[in-house]
C-alpha cells in the first residue's frame, strides 16, 4: 500500500508536498492539505517516553548493605503514577510508597515523586535500570543488579 501511495505521489504532475494526492474521492475536488507538523515525535524524536510500551510491573532485587538484598516491585502507570513495594530479605521489613514520576527532558529517564521514594531510573525497552541520584549509571561488579525487568 505504502509503494502505491509512492508511486502515485511520484507520477503526479503537481509535486505540491501540501496537497494529499492519494485520497478516493471526486477528482474534481479539492483535497485538504496534508498536516506535516506531527509534534508528536517529529520535534524530540523518538524518545523511551513516546516510543516504547513503558507502562507495567518491573521487578528486581537489588543490593543491600546488611541483608541478601531488597526485592523490589516498581509499577508505573500512564497516568505518571507510580506504586513501589521494597521487601528486605530475611529480615522481615516491608516499605511500600506511590506517587507520581517525571520525565527528563530528553524523554530517557523518570524521577519518582513519593512520600518516601525519590529514584531515577533510565527506561529502555522492557527494563529499567536505577540511576544515582545524580542520573548517572551505578557502576561497578553488581551493576547488573540495578536492571529491573518487566513482568
């Protein structure tokens, strides 16, 4: 269908980019012109935040400093809203926090708004990965450790 369109725009003689010449209806009228300014993606690109299906549960257990580690559930919804649930291994102690995230303005990384949470993490196709709090990479031997993956 795409290369009928092509072809069709290519063979007409009027190469006015503003006028749709595809359209089935009476030859005689006048087509409306093409709206070309689609801001969606066209002023940023694609970004994590338009281009993919962030939307869901990651999960992932990171470290921890005195127990095996800190199982982490994160969900964050269209709305920009978030829940968060932290359960510390073998030591019985649960923190559970919601509120809302924000976008940086390149569209790669949310910053969580809660009661208690305040992370960065930068979004990638069916991950997340846990920024410092500066936004940059955690580095070092357990840095894997930080990727969360979708459910």
């Amino acid at each position: 269908m795409a290369a009928i369109t092509l072809l069709a725009s290519c063979t007409q003689k009027d190469k006015n980019p503003e006028i749709d010449v595809t359209a089935k209806s009476d030859p005689m009228a006048i087509q409306a012109p093409v709206d070309s300014t689609d801001t969606t993606t066209s002023a940023k690109g694609d970004t994590s935040e338009n281009a993919l299906d962030w939307a869901g549960t990651y999960e992932a257990v990171v470290p921890c400093a005195d127990c095996p580690g800190i199982k982490t559930d994160l969900t964050l919804n269209k709305d920009k809203t978030f829940s968060i649930t932290e359960e510390y291994l073998e030591r019985n102690s649960k923190n559970q926090d919601k509120g809302s995230f924000e976008w940086d303005a390149a569209g790669k990384v949310i910053t969580l708004k809660g009661k208690d949470s305040n992370y960065k993490y930068k979004v990638g196709e069916n991950t997340l990965t846990q920024l410092d709090m500066s936004g940059q990479p955690i580095d070092g031997p357990n840095k894997d450790l930080y990727v969360f993956k979708k459910k």
